[in-house]
C-alpha cells in the first residue's frame, strides 16, 4: 500500500471516516434532559442517560457505517492501485453517501430521537450531545474529500448521471462465451477470380 498514490480528497475523506467510527462508539449523541423535577430526579439518579449513535439510532447508524466503509474502501483502493469495475466514480459515491449522512444528521439534530416519545407535562427533553456535532462535522469532511475527489478526477455528478444514463441505452455487447457459435456468412454468387 502507497499513500503516496492517494489524492487529498481521498485521504480527507478516510481520515474523517476514521474520526465518525471514533465519535460513533465514544461520545454521546443524545441524552435525557430530566429537568428539575426532584422525584424523576431521585428515582433515576445515577442512570447513565446519554446515548452514542449505536443506542440513539435505529437505521441512520447503520447509513453511517456504510459512508465510512465507502469511504475508506476507496482511499484502501487507491492506496494499493486497483481499480474498481463500477458504473460511476468512487469519488462520487464517497461523495454522495457523504451528503447522505450529513443530511440525515442535520434532520436528528432538528428532530431529535424519541422526543416524540415523551408525555406532554413531564419537564424532560432529548438533548443534543457533543458526538452529534463532531459526527455532522465528520460527516462533512467525507461529503467535502469526495467532492474534492471528484474535482481531482475532472468529474461531476452531471457527469457520472450521463454515464449511468448512456450505460443503460447501449446494448450489450454480443457474449462470445458458451452457446452457440454464430453462423458462418452467407455464400458469395460471385464467380472465382482468374
């Protein structure tokens, strides 16, 4: 494996990767806000009341760890030259699970999870932590190395959909393998040449 091999989109993107894992498993994303009420607060006193990403989320976890393996992958792939036989760039899909996860972020900070679980009356909240910032900031970082990724190959997502699009309307070519040979060409009605 060469790292020299790797462009700086790729490696911002792997080192974010790396630092989103990291503040998946080691800080919490959210936590119960008990309020002031002295018999919640007694009947839970030392109950650990935060939540990484692995307890707070149901699917948007599993999305993250998705961008993280997309996004080292390619920077493994890139490091030890191989290449990959897929129908669009690896920098666009590191790019656009990037956006994904940012997004899916930004929408878990506005709504936290299980806010809606709550009765009205109680005076407790779902607080947003310190991972769920350093997660969208992560998050970013893989959103912006594959983007810087994609301006290094000269490549946009306009130009990846052409792809995917022209990829779709070519007939395949015709398969050389197996079944039947094709036929032999039809005789020539011309007389032999003297």
């Amino acid at each position: 494996m060469d790292t020299a091999r790797l462009g700086r989109g790729e490696i911002i993107a792997a080192v974010s990767a790396v630092i989103l894992l990291l503040v998946m498993f080691i800080f919490d994303w959210f936590s119960i806000d008990l309020g002031d009420d002295p018999l919640i607060g007694a009947a839970v006193a030392g109950a650990d009341t935060g939540a990484n990403a692995w307890v707070a989320f149901s699917f948007i976890d599993i999305v993250l760890f998705v961008t993280i393996l997309v996004a080292i992958g390619f920077a493994v792939m890139a490091a030890n030259a191989q290449s990959h036989n897929l129908p669009v760039a690896g920098s666009a899909l590191v790019a656009a699970f990037g956006i994904l996860s940012v997004l899916l972020i930004l929408f878990r900070i506005i709504s936290p999870p299980g806010a809606g679980d709550i009765p009205d009356g109680l005076d407790i909240s779902v607080a947003r932590d310190i991972g769920v910032f350093l997660g969208l900031l992560a998050a970013g970082g893989i959103a912006y190395g594959g983007y810087l990724g994609m301006q290094e190959e000269g490549t946009s997502f306009s130009a990846q959909a052409d792809n995917l699009q022209n990829r779709d309307t070519t007939p395949p070519p015709p398969s050389r393998g197996g079944g039947t040979p094709p036929p032999p060409p039809p005789p020539s009605n011309q007389p032999p040449a003297v």
